[in-house]
C-alpha cells in the first residue's frame, strides 16, 4: 500500500452499502495512520427549467402553497401557520450534499475519535471524480449494492468497475461486512504467477500483518482435458505448489509474523476464489487493467469478483500502474 500522508478517499453516497464502506475506510485509515477523505460526487441536474418544474408540481402536494400569488420568495405550510424563505435550487442541492457528508463524518469517527476526516463536495459524474482522486489516494474505497451482473448493467449507480479497471492505486470495493473474525483472523489473496499479482500479494501480507492474521494464498488453475486427467496427482499438485512457493518467498522472509496457507485448485476462478474468501476478512486481487489473471479482462475475473466477493473485496493495481 502506497505510504506517506496520502489519504484513504471514500466516495460517499446515500446508501447503506455506501456508509458500510464509509466505516471500512475508516478502519483502514487508522490502522495504517492516515487521513480519510470523504469525496461525494454531486451530479443533480442544475438546469433551472428542472428546477422549475420540481418546484411547481410540489406547490400541488396538498401541504407547500405560495404565501402571495406574486411572492415567489416565501413558502406557507398552512397546518403550523408559518411561512419559511424558499430556497434556491443551488441551496438545496448544497444543503443535501452537507447534510450526507455530515452522515459520513458521524459514522467514520464512530469508534475513530482521533481519526483525521476531510470532507468534500465535487461537482461531476461520479466515475470522473472518483477516478481523479484516486492519483492522491493510498487507497480508493467504494460501496457496492449486492446486485447480479445482469441487474447491474440497467442501473447507473455501479460505478465500481470503471473506477477500478484505470485507479492507480488499490481500490476496496465493499459488499458487505467483514466474516466474524476466526483463530486467526484471515486475508486471502489470488495468486497466478504473473508480476501483475505482486502488489496485490505485498498488500495482503501487509494486511494480515496489521491485523494478526493468517494469509490463505489460493492459485485457481482453469481445467484443461489434460489438466483434468493429471489433476490429483502427486506430480501436479507439487507444481502448483512450487509457484506458489516462488511467488510467497520475499515476502514470507519480509513478514515472519504471518502464517501462510497455501492452496491449489482446478476450477473457475470467480467461484472458487468466492468460495475461499468465505471466511475472510478481505479477498485481495492483482490487476493490470488488461490482465492481472493472465490473459483475462477485468471485466471477467475482477469484474464477476465484485459481485461475487462474499466481503470486501481489494483490487491492487501493477506496479507499473501506480505511476
């Protein structure tokens, strides 16, 4: 994980799965001793046609009238008999934007009062934003919705995907809650031997080390006709072991503290690195934006990760990426 002052960026948006990564943020803040950025990307439409419209078809709701057929300055709610200036359409806008962040900050300085948060309110889509607050980040951390990759694709809130196939920097995107914390504690990291996995495997240990837990290194190897007829024998399982081994060496010596289990399996990738990843605190993943797992887009391991990771789910990005 990148060091230095550079903050933990949370994007904030007004869901539970977005204040669930809002405390995971949070956490990781603290436990690496940076500050928290909390970034909300405000998109609402600012044409005052629209702005118009939403305001005249409020007057008809039964409870907002205006308190003079010329006096477009005051509302009157006839049930408390009171009359309030009416806002501007930038001052609601504002006032919602503050009021979320406001959420924000409360829930990551729960537990955390020595935290550091910032807040801020950037005008933009949200794949923009966040993409360009990732060049200052240690870390970009998203709230996901536990959609299907089909649901997913006619909504426009997913945003995790686009964020994290071009972030330079490692991108958490949280699903859900952490598994009840086992005897060890444990990460878990995908491992397929080639260098786009090395951050990814230098951030896991970095992790289980912080945290007094167990790394479970698992290399998912894809069936071939061959594979599957060799597959259980004492020759190819101790292969797949070795290039484990080869990859885990520096940092097994870098990080004495933390027991490794190391484990191959012949099968699907997103499935069975879900499946390892039950009881995890986190399931950690290298990409290179075109191919972490050798030869797959992120649009297919990484991609069918986010909507399948059981917890959070870390997405470490080549070194060459980070620039």
């Amino acid at each position: 994980m990148t060091t230095g002052r550079r903050p933990v960026v949370a994007g904030v948006e007004n869901s539970a799965a977005g204040m669930l990564a809002v405390g995971w943020a949070a956490d990781e803040a603290v436990r690496h001793g940076l500050p928290l950025r909390l970034v909300h990307a405000s998109e609402w439409p600012v044409d005052p046609a629209e702005a118009d419209a939403s305001t005249r078809s409020s007057r008809h709701d039964g409870r907002l009238r205006t308190a003079h057929a010329l006096d477009w300055s005051v509302e009157t709610y006839p049930e408390a008999g009171v009359s309030v200036p009416r806002l501007s359409w930038t001052e609601r806008r504002h006032a919602a934007d503050d009021a979320l962040l406001d959420k924000a900050r409360a829930v990551a300085a729960t537990g955390h009062p020595g935290l550091e948060v910032g807040t801020e309110t950037v005008e933009g889509r949200p794949v923009e934003v966040l993409r360009a607050e990732a060049h200052a980040a240690s870390m970009l951390v998203l709230g996901s919705r536990r959609l299907s990759a089909l649901a997913e694709l006619f909504t426009t809130g997913s945003i995790a995907v686009p964020v994290s196939a071009h972030a330079p920097c490692p991108v958490a995107v949280v699903r859900g809650p952490e598994a009840a914390a086992g005897v060890p504690p444990m990460v878990v990291v995908g491992i397929d031997g080639s260098p786009g996995c090395e951050r990814a495997v230098g951030y896991a240990f970095e992790t289980a080390s912080l945290r007094g837990a167990s790394l479970r290194a698992v290399q998912v190897r894809p069936p071939t006709a061959n594979m599957v007829a060799a597959f259980g024998s004492e020759s190819e399982v101790e292969e797949g072991l070795i290039r484990l081994g080869e990859t885990l060496a520096g940092w097994s010596e870098k990080y004495p503290d933390v027991p490794v289990e190391r484990i191959t399996i012949l099968g699907h990738r997103i499935r069975s690195l879900a499946d390892a990843a039950e009881d995890a605190l986190c399931l950690v993943v290298g990409t290179r934006g075109v191919g972490g797992f050798r030869g797959m887009l992120l649009g297919s391991v990484t991609h069918g990760l986010i909507h399948h990771a059981p917890g959070p789910l870390v997405i470490v990005p080549q070194a060459t990426d980070a620039g």
